[in-house]
C-alpha cells in the first residue's frame, strides 16, 4: 500500500492507524522520501506510544511540558542532530492534525525547542583513497554477489548515487552509446542524466554479463536467492555495504551509505571539479547545500589562508 509504519516499537492498533493516515499524508500531500517519512514515523509513533500508550489519542490532553521533555530527552542517542529530528517529526505531525482533524495545536508547535546546530561546523565524513581501496577490496568479484556488490558500490563512490537510487536502477537507464545513466528516482522527484564513468560502467557490465540471474525483471540489481530476480531493494544495498564496512576494518566509523555520497563529492572536489559541477553530480537544487565541500579540499585552503594572528609570517 506504500506505507511506511514505524517498526522499532510496538504500538496499539489505534496508533497504528493514525501512523498510516499520517505517512499518507507526507507521501500525497507533503511529496517525502521514503526515508525521510521513514524517520518522521518512527519519532511520532515513539511519541505516541510513550504518551498515550493504548488509551484514546487525545491532543487536548498534551501539555507544552510533554512536547519539550520528549524532544531534549537523554537517551542512547542524545546528539543535537537527533533532537532536532524529533522536534521535526513533531511539528509534522501537529500540523498534519491541525490540517486533517482541525486541532488547535500552536501551543504545542510553540513548544518544540529549538536546537543549535551550525551549518558547516564540521568537516563532512568521507573515505580517503586508501580506504576506499580497501572498501572496494572486500567484494569477491569471483562470486555473483561480489560482482553485483561491487557494482552498486561502484555507483555510490564515484557517482554519489544514494542507496535507494542504487536500489531503484532500471536495465534502460543506462545509455551505452552516449555514455549516460538516468537517475529517476531521487529526492527532487525528476530525471537527471549523468555521466557514466568508465570504472562504474565496466563493474555494472561484468555484473550483468557475468553474475545477473537471467530473468524477467527490469531491475539493474536484483536478489540472487529467492525470490530470484527481485528487485534489490534500499535496506539490501544498505545492508551490502554495511557487510564490506565490516569485513574492511572501518564499521567502527562508518555503517550507512551516505557517507559514500560524501566521499564522492570529496574526491570531485580534491581532483579539481568546481562546486557547480559537484552539486551538478550530487543533484543538489541549491549551490549552498554544495558549500560543505568547500573546506574538504585543504591545499586551495591553504593557498588563500592568512597567517595566524601573532605568529611566525
């Protein structure tokens, strides 16, 4: 049905039934990512489930007090980032009730804290050369997983491609004679064309000569074991390169995909490649989502640093 309900709690039949209604909204109405609702659900419904439990869903019965203690609550995950996702989802939610059910709920959007957190305060995470040597390294190309692995890893360092737009390739995306790969699933909802380089199109050519279960599917990347020619989808690609993390030393630092979407553009920039032509590649609407890379490329920093106030000219 497309849903994409919470899964981390387990919540009563009623919360479970306001989850649906609210991520259809954020998918017809709102027009969100499948992670992005993903997110926004899950927050909500641990929300909802702390408040509430099995009793009726009663927004009169919430207080500013309720709203503020769940947002700045200490937990295991107690970071900044992780705060203002939950007063997200939050006001989300809140507004989607003033919308669809007519419930006065500005005090309680008034009560979601705000939380600091500066743009480009820190550098973005990202693999260096040798690491992403070792990275690709732990994919078996002798094996049809290894290739298949090796392939959407491939996609994602040197195209910045996201794990749901690995996951979301078709067969006739590709354009061999020009040398192009349509993206047509992201988060800007549109058709982007991109340059295929060679490494990726050479692993995505072995890949589907050699290893590709023969089949209908008009997936790239489908499932090996049953069901046999399935499409991959975004929590494989995830999981895949979790595994390689893992099996190369550096799954204490890194679990997710994203960080290769970071590490592509980091090399974009290093090798020479202007901020409009990285977020050309990245797909970004706006150039100043682009400027974090500014700071990856230290020697052009270097170049343009003043000396330090009081030291050595």
């Amino acid at each position: 049905d497309g849903h994409i309900l919470a899964a981390s709690v387990r919540m009563p039949p009623a919360i479970h039934g306001e989850l649906g209604r609210f991520d259809a909204h954020l998918q017809q109405v709102c027009g969100l990512a499948p992670a992005t609702r993903r997110s926004r659900l899950s927050s909500t419904g641990t929300f909802l489930v702390d408040r509430f439990g099995s009793a009726p869903l009663q927004l009169d019965d919430l207080s500013a007090r309720d709203v503020t203690a769940f947002v700045v609550r200490s937990d295991e995950d107690a970071k900044p980032a992780r705060a203002r996702e939950r007063g997200g989802a939050l006001r989300s939610y809140f507004r989607f009730r003033a919308v669809t059910c007519g419930d006065r709920v500005d005090g309680l959007i008034a009560a979601i804290p705000s939380v600091a957190q500066w743009r480009l305060a820190a550098l973005p995470p990202h693999l260096t050369s040798d690491e992403v040597a070792r990275f690709l390294a732990t994919f078996d190309r002798h094996r049809p997983g290894g290739r298949r692995g090796y392939a959407m890893a491939r996609c994602m360092v040197d195209l910045g491609l996201r794990g749901s737009e690995v996951a979301a390739l078709q067969i006739d995306d590709l354009n061999w004679p020009e040398g192009t790969l349509t993206i047509r699933l992201g988060k800007s909802r549109r058709a982007d064309v991109l340059p295929l380089p060679v490494p990726t199109g050479r692993a995505i050519v072995d890949y589907v000569c050699r290893a590709r279960p023969h089949g209908t599917s008009r997936s790239l990347f489908v499932r090996h074991r049953a069901p046999v020619d399935a499409p991959m989808t975004a929590a494989c690609v995830r999981c895949a390169v979790r595994r390689a993390f893992a099996h190369c030393g550096l799954a204490h630092r890194f679990t997710g995909t994203h960080v290769l979407r970071h590490t592509a553009a980091t090399r974009m920039r290093c090798a020479g490649a202007s901020l409009k032509e990285v977020a050309d590649v990245l797909r970004h609407r706006s150039l100043d989502t682009t400027t974090i890379y500014t700071k990856v490329d230290r020697p052009r920093l270097a170049a343009v640093s003043a000396p330090w106030p009081g030291g050595a000219s």
